[in-house]
C-alpha cells in the first residue's frame, strides 16, 4: 500500500474482476426512478464504484454518500489505532466549529482576518509554551502553522540550510555539501527533507541499548559544512526524549557554531505538562527552531503542524514571499499555498477550552496509562526498548 496511485492501462482497467461473468447483466429494473429507488434497489447498487473514469451522469446525493460510506467500512476503527500517533477524539463543540469553517481557504488573510489573527495567537501561546525570548529589546519569536510536522521540518531545515549559504558565500566559501547530523531513527520526514534539498544526512546509529542520539558522536560529525544537528524530543519507535540539553552544552564548550533543530513532534505538548524543568527548548542557546504536530498530543485532528524559530536571524527573509494578489499584502512561508481553516481553528479551541491545567491533566493521564501498559507487557516478559 503506497500513497502514489498506479494509473492502470485500458486492458486492466476494464478486466472484469471474476473471469467467466462477463456475459452476467448486472443493473436495475427496466425504467427506474433514479429519485425514488432505494439505495439497495438502485443500478448503482450492482455495479462498482468508479475507479477509472468520471461518470457520464449524476448519481443521487443519498446514493452517492452511502455507497461511499459502505466502501468505508473495512477500514479500521480510528479509536482503536495505536499506531499512527494522531489525535481520534475531539468535543461535540470543536467538531462544529471546524465543520463551519470548511469553506474558508485559511491562506486568503483579507478575506478571513480573523482565522488569521487565531493563528498568530496560536504561534504566540507556542512560542510562550517553549520559551522563547521575548524580554524587552530581544528580537521577536517568529512562527506558523503547517499541514503537520513534515512540511514545519521541510520549511526549518530549507531555513538552516539557506543561512548556512549565506554565511559561506559571504565568507567566499564552497556550499555545494551541507550535511545534517541526526539520529538514525528519525521519523522518514527528515529523510525526505536531506534527499529533496540535496543535504548529506549523517547518522548517529542507534545500538543494541541506546535508541536515542549519542550527543558525544553527534557532535563529533560536524564539520564545517554542516548546518545543523536535529534532536528528538519524543522518538517515533519508543517516545524517549534525546539530551537536547547535553548536545546545546558540548557545542557552547567546544565554541561550535552550529544550530539546533528539535523535532518536537511527539513530546512538544506533553514534555511541558509533564517534565516542566526538562531543558530543551529555546531556554537553549543554540536551539533555534522547534516544530511540533497539532494533531498528536496537540489534540487536534490531522493535519496541522507548527514551527517556531528563535527569531528572524534564522529565518533567513529571502524565503519569505510578499504577495498581494488575494487582495492585500501579506508574507508567506509555506510548501503549499491553499489550505483549509479548521485545523487552525480547532487548535485554538483546544488552548483556550483546556489551557494549561486541562492539558496537564490530559498528558499526566496518557503517561500513567503508558507507563501501566509498560510494567503490564514487562510482566509478561516482553523486552521493552
């Protein structure tokens, strides 16, 4: 099963799926009333949805919705996966107001201010969450919303990577080899990010006891083509948080000027709620951007996704684009331009229904159940990583 679709040649598109049957009529009743048949007792019923081809006529909107959602029913249940980290359960009242907000292209800011301005309160309350500096005379936090953690890790690493640039062309150095440093169980994102910027990934391997960077190894690979490390502030294949802090320590005592991403993914709405006093966000000196995914422990349905930078020192404004063919002028920083409201939105709902203790509450519940699940398959002798 892969996200790119084959487009199947006529032969096959038009194979029937039992051989023998071809000659069988399948259909409705001679003269049918399309507008009163029901579901099951309509033409559409014996044949198969369309795969190949745009139907020549219209189906009945009753007909079309459930024959779609039959169509629907072998796949899983989302409350019952475990396996894909993303949020399956939302308030009654949430589900509203993103269902309202369908039609609004979140990208046209003239058009919805308001969706807008939700955002940047939504960034501002990140950005506080992670402590950012924002003292009197510090340069102001910067940050936006994406379609998840892939596209808030493609923008901060293009943002690493062009600062890099710039440094080593003023410098009148060669910047045909940046490389990144990283661990070798990365989510796929970061391979997608090195391969299509055409950035040399360096791992850091995992061992038969360490699953998480090494920040001794990891600073050792750099060089000075690199252009920045990326720590894991919650493992995709066993949730543990990387020594954010011990990496930042090592590049400050050893006066390496190299950056520091943390993907945030996972762990970027429960470490604050549940390990306060861990050290790993912009408390840092050299980290420099988080991303973090809404629709995991951000409690959002997928897809949205946020990315913070420290400040517009390493958001280098050559990226940025000034637009103003959607009625006003405005900047933009994304993969993708159009996009829908709702995820925003429910974001937003999210902060201000369960603030910080609803989400303390929330992320302590979810660890003690982890950590419950853990001693229980302990017990039963499983190894756990």
């Amino acid at each position: 099963m892969v996200h790119l679709a084959t487009v199947p040649n006529d032969d096959a598109a038009q194979a029937p799926l039992v051989k023998g049957l071809e000659g069988i009529r399948f259909g409705g009743s001679e003269g049918e009333d399309e507008a009163t048949a029901s579901v099951y007792g309509s033409r559409f019923a014996a044949e198969g949805l369309p795969s190949h081809d745009l139907p020549e006529k219209e189906m009945p909107k009753e007909i079309a919705y459930r024959m779609i959602k039959d169509h629907l029913t072998l796949d899983g249940n989302p409350v019952l996966n475990l396996a894909s980290f993303v949020t399956t359960y939302m308030e009654e009242e949430a589900e509203k107001l993103m269902a309202e907000a369908l039609p609004k292209n979140f990208i046209d800011y003239e058009e919805y201010p308001q969706t807008a301005d939700i955002q940047n309160k939504c960034v501002n309350m990140i950005a506080r969450l992670y402590n950012a500096p924002t003292k009197a005379g510090e340069d102001n936090a910067m940050g936006t919303s994406t379609v998840g953690s892939s596209e808030a890790i493609m923008l901060a690493t293009l943002a690493m990577k062009r600062r890099w640039q710039n440094k080593r062309k003023a410098e009148g150095k060669d910047i045909s080899k940046p490389n990144i440093v990283m661990n070798s169980a990365v989510q796929v994102c970061w391979e997608k990010a090195a391969r299509y910027m055409e950035i040399e990934e360096r791992y850091v391997f995992c061992t038969e006891d360490r699953y998480v960077i090494d920040p001794q190894e990891a600073v050792s690979k750099i060089d000075e083509n690199t252009i920045g490390i990326c720590t894991i502030l919650g493992s995709t294949y066993t949730g543990q948080y990387e020594d954010t802090k011990k990496v930042n320590d090592l590049l400050v005592e050893k006066n390496i000027d190299c950056p520091i991403h943390v993907d945030a993914a996972s762990g970027g709405f429960v470490a604050p709620f549940v390990v306060p006093d861990l050290e790993w966000d912009f408390r840092l000196d050299k980290v420099v951007s988080i991303n973090v995914s809404g629709h995991k422990y951000g409690l959002v349905y997928p897809g949205v996704g946020w990315v913070v930078w420290r400040s517009p020192e390493f958001l280098p404004k050559e990226l940025v684009f000034n637009i103003n063919y959607l009625g006003a002028d405005q900047a933009s920083f994304t993969l993708n331009f159009s996009k829908g409201a709702s995820q925003v939105l429910g974001q937003y709902y999210q902060f201000i229904r369960l603030g910080k203790a609803g989400y303390k509450s929330i992320m302590l519940n979810l660890t003690r159940t982890a950590d419950y699940l853990s001693a229980c398959l302990k017990q039963m002798g499983f190894l756990i990583m």
